[in-house]
C-alpha cells in the first residue's frame, strides 16, 4: 500500500504543498470519535485499502479528476460535486452509490476513525450542525479526497481542525 501512495502523492505532491501549507491543527476528538494523529505523532499505523477495491484504479481516478472545478450538481470534468465524484469512484470498482449524500450516509456500515481503510467514506456537516451536507473518501495518511467549492477536486488533511469540527461519520460501503 505504501507504494500506492507514494505514487499518489507524487502525482499531487506540488499541489498538495500549497494546500497543505498553513493546515495544521491539533488532534482532537469530533463528537466524541477520536480522529487519526497527523503522520508524525502516528506509531507504526500502516494505511490498509479496502481489499476488494484495487489501488490503481483509485490512482487513476485521482488523475482523471484532480483539479476538476466544484458545481453543485455536476457530474463531468468541467464540473463536479461531491457526491458524483464518490459515485464514479465507485462505479469505477464496480460499485453502485446513490446519487446525493444524503443517500449515501444511509448505506455502508459505520467505521472507527481509527480503523479507516483507504476507500471508505467520511461524512461532513458543512452548513448545519448534524445535517450532512458533504462526502469525501479517505485515501490513507490522514488524508481525504473530496469536491471542495473552493479549490475543485483535491486532497485535503483530515485532522484539520476545520475538518474534524464538521465531520459527522466514516462508513465502509463494502466490505
């Protein structure tokens, strides 16, 4: 697995600097769940993908999709949101998803923070307290892929306090 994202992360890595750049925050726990340390404060926790779906194909898809502008709504490479983005994700493995978010929270079995595997879901509240309103998928080190309205499709750090304040749940959609 380590050699996946090594690979990812060179693929991102120039983007990722600027984006990561000032995104630090301290380990905490949302709602009670304790979230995953940062890389550094980490005893030897190796990321594990979800053994039926296949690394490459994520890789790609990261490539197809990296820097995709956000639109509510979309569902293309000149648009896309959050939820579309996990749906082709997924059909991509051979999986089928719901179309919105809140579609999604309700399939999948929820998962500890601490037992994420690359390829499961987490769930945000980004506008109200409790209501989710936002999906991206873990894809190892303490990292997230998702649709950001701000800066498109990219990977942000998941133990970023703005993240876990509005985290709501991690859910494994197959297993």
């Amino acid at each position: 697995m380590g050699r996946f994202l090594n690979r990812v992360y060179l693929l991102l890595a120039l983007p990722l600097m600027v984006i990561i750049t000032g995104c630090t925050g301290n380990v905490s726990s949302t709602r009670g769940i304790a979230l995953p340390s940062p890389p550094e404060q980490q005893e030897s926790h190796r990321d594990e993908i979800n053994p039926r779906l296949d690394p490459q194909i994520l890789e790609q898809a990261l490539r197809d999709w990296w820097g995709t502008p956000y639109q509510y709504g979309g569902e293309s490479y000149h648009g896309v949101d959050c939820s579309a983005l996990m749906v082709d994700f997924y059909r991509r493995w051979g999986y089928r998803l719901p179309r919105t978010t809140a579609e999604q929270i309700q399939k999948g079995k929820a998962v500890n923070l601490r037992q994420l595997w690359i390829g499961d879901l987490l769930f945000f509240a980004m506008k109200r307290r409790g209501q989710v309103s936002h999906v991206g998928m873990y894809v190892g080190e303490g990292q997230f892929v998702h649709a950001s309205t701000s800066q498109g499709v990219t990977v942000a750090p998941l133990w970023n306090e703005y993240y876990q304040r509005r985290l709501l749940m991690a859910k494994r959609m197959v297993w």
